[in-house]
C-alpha cells in the first residue's frame, strides 16, 4: 500500500480587474499535486459575514471547476464583501481526500456608480410669491439607464425622499429645469433634485443635496372696521379700505361668532368656527357700512371684517378685528299706575316692538323676597 500525499493549493486569485458589480473570476492553483487522482476542483465561497472560512460543508456556495482551475463567478450581489477558499478532491486507492487551499481570499463586489449632481440653483429673477425656479445638471451619470429625473420638495426641512415629498416634478428631455408652482407665500420650501436609474433590471433612487429658498411675501391690504350702530337685533359695521396690498378684491364683508359665556375668546375664521357671515354686495366702494341683521337681543358678539383677494389662481383672505359687541336690550318699564280700591291699573312701556314677542303683559307678588324671575300671578296685556 503506498503512502498518500495530499495535493497543496496556493491561495484562491481574484483579478482586480475582473470584479464587477454582480461577478468575479476565481483563480486556483495546485502547487503540488500530491499521489493521488484529482477526480474534481473547485471553490467554496461565502459572505464573510456568515463564513470565514468557507469548506465544502458550511460555504453558502461551491462551484466546480474544468483544469484550468479558473471559474467566472455570476449572479453575486452588489457591494459585499465574499470570503473563498480552492479545494481538490483527490483519490488513491479506496483513500478519499479533500484538500483546501490554506488561507481565504476575501473580496467586495463592485459597488455601482451614482449619479452625481451639480449645485441646485435658484433663479431668483423668476421667484414669485407662488413659485420658483430650478436647474442643475447631471454631472456623472454613473452606472445604468436613466429612467426618470426631476425635482423633490418639502415645506420647512426633513427628511425629503420621493415618498416623504410634498411635491414632485419630472424634467424631460436635456434640460433639468423645472418651475416650482402652486406655492404658499412667505414659505421656506427645501428641495432636492432625484435621478431614477435602471441597474441590472433594479431601479434606483438617487438624490441630490438638499437645499431651501423662500417664496416672495405678497403685501397685506390695509382696512379698518368700526361700528356705526346698534339695534336689539342688529349691528351696524362700516369698512375702510385704503389699501389692498398686492391683491385683486374678490369678496368683502364680516363675519361674527356669540361671545363664550367664560369670557374666552376663541378663533374663528370663515372656514371653521364662525356663526355666521355677511358680504358687501359693492365691491367699489373703500369705505362702506353693513348692517348685520338676525342676531338675538342684548347679545355680546365677536365680529371680524374680511377681505377675499386674489393674485393670479391664487386666491387668499385677510381678517381684521375682533372685538366684542352687543346687540341693545329690550328697556322694559311700568311708567303708570291707577289704585282703585282693590284694583290696580297699570300701563306699561316697551322700547321696540319686534318680531319673535309672542306675548307681553305684567306679573305681581304680594312676596317682596320672590324674585321676579319667580313671580307666578302673570296677566296678558
């Protein structure tokens, strides 16, 4: 019987320049061929985070290899590191060996090649209340198929993907170039450009810097309110307008909301909270009254005046005021009595007859602790 002598394999060769993204070739040699008949040659390899010394019964994949002992390695994932080792199975009479070569060869994948991005720029002649423009350009493609390119923004700052974004434009063709439009005035907006790349049949999603600029202020209009009047179910307001700002008038009026028993004094707007609203049928006119009619008697009412205006499609309201105001009482008196024996005549005064007094007349107590709230004689006038 002879004495077996395993073969010797020097370390596994990875060309640096056959590395790709998602491939490596593999290079191993047999230094010595021992005694024995190589029946198969090949390599064992691993993420180095799961193996660090991959064999033929741990390694996450093995590939066998012709006499050349060279194998191109495909199907790997982009940007991880790979940790390989040669191995030699080999026979001499009914003796089996495997042989690995000595020490593991470590490599990483190709990591793919970003898209680059000039500095987004701000085209601060173009900028308007609502809008502004952008540009940049791609300076490196990097690798795959442009799919798609544009512009990403955000109210404010954060995190800002295509996801996250309050906005997003596409830009076609060579230009990357887009208007920004349908934004509020007097806003910080940030924003970054994104290129959608097509790599290996996966898309991608890159990004630019990212940056902010403001939207231009429109100038406030400039009016004053002040009441002129009151009746028990009335108020009369008067407007004037000595100034509308940047705007174009669209609507014009007062809008009021019952003072809160607590003496608080809530918000309110012509969207939420507001009991009601009365607009001026006169656009032209600066200084204008109104009577705001069908409120309750000796009521305390919070009254705002309002300006609808528009600049372009965009259309925004100005309030002015808040205060607190009152619709007048009914004064109700006795002013005339008439004692006769056991009868009383009495003639009694009311400021304002008005509709919704269903009935009037006198009530008497012979109790002067009962309050007059409490009083239950009663007789109609």
């Amino acid at each position: 019987t002879q004495h077996f002598q395993s073969p010797s394999l020097d370390n596994v060769e990875v060309p640096e320049a056959d590395i790709t993204r998602t491939s490596a070739k593999l290079v191993g040699k047999i230094s010595s061929n021992g005694n024995g008949e190589i029946s198969e040659r090949g390599f064992c390899m691993s993420y180095v985070t799961t193996t660090y010394e991959p064999t033929l019964t741990n390694s996450d994949f093995t590939y066998k290899s012709d006499e050349t002992f060279t194998s191109v390695i495909t199907g790997l994932k982009t940007n991880v590191e790979y940790a390989v080792r040669s191995y030699v199975i080999s026979k001499l009479e009914a003796k089996v060996d495997t042989t690995y070569s000595g020490w593991r060869t470590c490599f990483w994948t190709k990591d793919i090649v970003r898209p680059t991005f000039n500095n987004i720029a701000v085209n601060d002649s173009t900028k308007t209340f609502n809008s502004f423009t952008l540009s940049t350009k791609l300076a490196e493609q990097g690798d795959g198929e442009l799919v798609e390119k544009g512009f990403c923004w955000m109210q404010g700052w954060g995190d800002l993907t295509l996801d996250t974004a309050l906005g997003r434009q596409k830009v076609e063709g060579d230009e990357f170039v887009a208007t920004l439009s349908g934004l509020t005035p007097s806003t910080e907006y940030s924003y970054k450009a994104y290129a959608i790349m097509n790599v290996d049949g996966v898309e991608y999603t890159y990004y630019s810097d990212q940056r902010g600029t403001w939207t231009n202020s429109i100038m406030d209009p400039n009016f004053d309110i002040e009441s002129v009047g009151s009746t028990i179910t009335s108020i009369s307001f008067a407007m004037n307008i000595t100034d509308l700002g940047g705007g174009e008038l669209v609507e014009k009026g007062f809008l009021w909301k019952k003072s809160p028993s607590d003496g608080s004094w809530p918000g309110f707007d012509l969207e939420n909270g507001a009991d009601g609203y009365q607009a001026f049928d006169d656009l032209g006119v600066n200084k204008d009254t109104l009577t705001i009619t069908g409120l309750e008697i000796g009521t305390s009412y919070m009254i705002q005046g309002y300006l609808k205006l528009k600049v372009g499609d965009y259309e925004y309201v100005k309030y002015r005021g808040t205060w607190g105001y009152g619709t007048d009482g009914l004064d109700l008196r006795i002013y005339e009595t008439q004692e006769v024996a056991t009868e009383i005549a009495l003639t009694g005064y009311i400021s304002e007859v008005v509709e919704g007094i269903t009935e009037y007349g006198f009530c008497w107590t012979t109790d002067e602790n009962v309050a007059v709230s409490e009083m239950t004689n009663m007789i109609k006038a």
